[in-house]
C-alpha cells in the first residue's frame, strides 16, 4: 500500500468520525467520494 494510499484511508477514516465540521474547520474540499 502507498503512502497516498493510507493518506487516502486515514482521511476515510476522519471522515466516519468527525465529519464534514472536521473538514471545513481544516478548509478542505469536499471528498470527491462519499
């Protein structure tokens, strides 16, 4: 597995926790899958 890959999984993960609130106090994008 790539580094990109387990970024990938990590922010997958982010996501199933926190949310989008997460997301945009960081300002990222909006995950192009949901």
């Amino acid at each position: 597995m790539t580094k990109l890959n387990l970024a990938q999984l990590c922010w997958r993960v982010v996501d199933d926790c926190c949310g989008e609130n997460l997301r945009k106090s960081y300002g990222y994008p909006e995950a192009n899958e949901s």
